[in-house]
C-alpha cells in the first residue's frame, strides 16, 4: 500500500487537494461488489468464482497477483488541460499516439515524453446536444494504418457522429497536420446515446469497429442493420472475407460496447455499457449473439451468448475501453471511476479474480491503451470540465 500512496502523492495536480487518509483509502481497493450483487442467475456464476478466490487471497496480495500478470503499481500525469478525451492510439512506430477530443473534435499527437500537438480537426462532427456524462457521440475512436509511416501510409481512420448518423471515415495524416476525407461506412444510426465507437486494427490486418444500438434495441438483433455490433471491414469500407454472414458484421446483439481488445492468444474480448442491470465483459467470436436487447447480462435464452464479467452499474460499473497487459484484461468505467484489473483465468475461456484501482479519485475514465513495448498504460479521464481532463501513465509491475 505505501508504493501505491506515494504513487499517487507524485500526481500533484490530480491529487493535491486529497488527504493522505483519502489516498489511502483510494489507492487500492478489493471489489466485492459483483458478488454481493449476485442473484439466482447463471450470471453471476463467474462474479462468484471471483470472489471465492478473493477471499481466499488476502487483500492486497500484490505478489500474489504479480505472478499473473502484475499489478498497476505507480501512477502519474503525462498530460494535462485536456477536454474529454476519446481515444488513444499509438502510431506504428510506437513513439507518438493520435488522441481524440470527443466535443472539440479535435486530434492531437501525443508524445511518450508527454509533449502535445494539435493536428487537425475531423470535419463534419455533430455532437448530440444533451448531458455528457449521459449522452455519447461526436469524435470518437482513432485507428492508424498498421503500415502507416506519414509517407507512402498516410491512413488514419476514424468514427465520429454526423449530422445524419455515424460514420466510419479515413484521413491523411503526414506525421504533422490531417488532411483529405472520405466516408467508408455511413448509414450506421446515430442516437443521442448508444454510439459504441471504438475502432482498431486486429491482428488479422481487418479493421474492428464497436457500433452502438442508438437507442434501437432491435437493430442489434438485424443482421443487416450496422447498429448494435461489431464490424470487421477492409481499409475500403467492405466487408473483409470470411466474415460470418457475407456483410460486414462479425458479432451482434450488443448495446453500447465502447471498448476491445485482443490477448496475446489473438482473443477479441470488448465491455459494453448494459441498459439498468447489467454491464459485461464479453469474449468475441464470430458470429456469435450476444443477446441485446433480449438478454441484458447472462440469460438462459437459446443462441445468445453470456458474458464473462458483469457489473452493476451503479457498483464500480459502466465500462468504456479495454486494454491488455500480460493478459490481464483492464477496463476504464465512466460512472464506476476506477480501472478494473481482470485476470484471463487458466482455461482462457474466463475471469479470475477482480480487483479495482483508483476508485473515486481521478473523475470518469474512458481512452486506454497499452503502451507498445512496455507494461504501462495511459488512461484518460472524462468530463472534468474545459481543460481539465488528464493523461495519465499507469505502470504494470
Ligand atoms: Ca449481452
């Protein structure tokens, strides 16, 4: 527990107004809470697995818990006057990440070094005109060509909202200022919440894109509609081969999934913010349901597939991304305010024991992303107001 104070007494502008009793109590924290939410369903089977094995752990055994994978172990600011960060995303050279302003629609490179520079701007960005921190839309996810080098790959891709949905685009950018335009995937319904957003590269050399319901539970159900799934594309826009159906859907029957990534074992594991009962953890396979709007967490409903984590939103819930480290799954939660540690359990199959960070102290957390070549992650809070969001850098030790 001291390594973790001091840790986060080296965050000065983030922490100097709390007490050293606060820090300690928000350094570290064993979460029970999906057990006690528990109920009859099968659910909950995986958050009462979990917390069997936390019980048998005690509190804090960070050894323990470091030869699976390690623990966040120090904390600190790389970056400051942010608004509302989205996303963050390494180039290939793995050097300078291209992060996204959600209301400004602004996309900067951000050094290791912490240096920043506005690049450009994603033009045609409608933000839905309702509360933040309830609402979802405008520039959202980034995702740089794998081969992208500013000069023969200038690709960068994008997903923002539009005046008459969202839209999956793809700019230039030479390594200084984005330039160019031009709409791969439109047609995706845009709602003043529900709007998914997140896009990569996977290891498959396909583009993965999170799409929202947008307040439609049934479109997730229609596999011809582009809402409430997950996409596997090529850099044109098209459906990439092999996908389940012949479309560009790879997964369905989601809500609002926000966040994904892949293992070391090429595992697509992405959260998504549930309705009022539920928020999940869901392992990806193609052509899989995942239940929405039938099955909100586990159900017992034949064809849907149940997730292998759920919270409760109002318990340390609401995830918005992922991001893996030794193969331990960390997901940022915007209501939840922490960053939850998920340990890939043996089978591969499942989570192990749960265990979250930095409850209540930072403010929303959203954009994550693992630093390439290193155990560290850079987080970035949401919705402290005009120039006060954060970059933080978290060491996996
Ligand atoms: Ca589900």
């Amino acid at each position: 527990m001291s390594l973790l104070t001091h840790a986060a007494r080296r965050v000065r502008p983030v922490t100097a107004a709390l007490t050293t009793a606060t820090a300690l109590l928000i350094a570290c924290v064993v979460q029970t809470s999906p057990a006690t939410a528990a109920t009859a369903t099968a659910a909950t089977a995986t958050a009462a697995t979990a917390t069997a094995k936390t019980a048998s752990r005690p509190a804090g055994s960070e050894a323990d818990a470091r030869a699976d994978g390690g623990t966040p172990s120090s904390i600190s600011t790389l970056s400051d006057k942010w608004n509302r960060p989205w996303a963050i995303t390494f180039l290939p050279n793995g050097m300078y990440a291209l992060v996204t302003e959600r209301f400004t629609s602004t996309v900067h490179l951000l050094g290791r070094d912490g240096s920043k520079k506005m690049v450009g701007t994603v033009p045609n960005t409608v933000v839905p005109d309702v509360d933040p921190t309830k609402g979802s839309g405008g520039l959202l996810g980034v995702a740089p060509s794998p081969t992208w080098n500013g000069t023969t790959d200038k690709d960068v891709f994008f997903v923002h909202t539009a005046a008459e949905g969202t839209r999956i685009v793809k700019m230039k950018f030479d390594g200084k200022t984005l330039s160019g335009y031009t709409v791969l995937v439109g047609g995706i319904k845009r709602g003043a919440d529900h709007n998914g957003g997140k896009i990569a590269f996977g290891p498959d050399g396909y583009l993965y894109v999170a799409t929202g319901d947008a307040q439609t539970g049934s479109l997730a159900q229609n596999r011809n509609s582009l809402n409430g799934k997950i996409l596997r594309i090529t850099k044109t826009g098209a459906a990439a081969p092999g996908n389940p159906f012949g479309n560009r859907v790879y997964s369905l029957g989601h809500r609002n999934p926000q966040g994904f990534a892949w293992d070391t074992r090429g595992r697509l594991w992405a959260s998504e913010i549930g309705e009022a009962k539920w928020d999940e953890l869901n392992l990806i396979k193609a052509g899989a349901n995942y239940g929405w709007p039938l099955c909100e967490g586990t159900c017992g409903t034949a064809g849907m597939t149940n997730p292998k984590f759920v919270w409760k939103p109002e318990d340390g819930g609401v995830p918005a991304q992922v991001a893996i480290v030794n193969n331990v799954i960390y997901v940022t939660t915007l209501r939840g305010q922490r960053l939850w540690r998920l340990p890939i359990d043996g089978t591969g199959q499942g989570i192990g024991t749960a265990k979250s960070y930095y409850v209540n102290t930072y403010a929303r957390l959203r954009a994550l992303t693992t630093v390439p070549g290193t155990n560290q992650l850079l987080m970035g809070t949401s919705d402290r107001g005009t120039d006060r969001d954060f970059v933080l850098k978290v060491t996996i030790k």
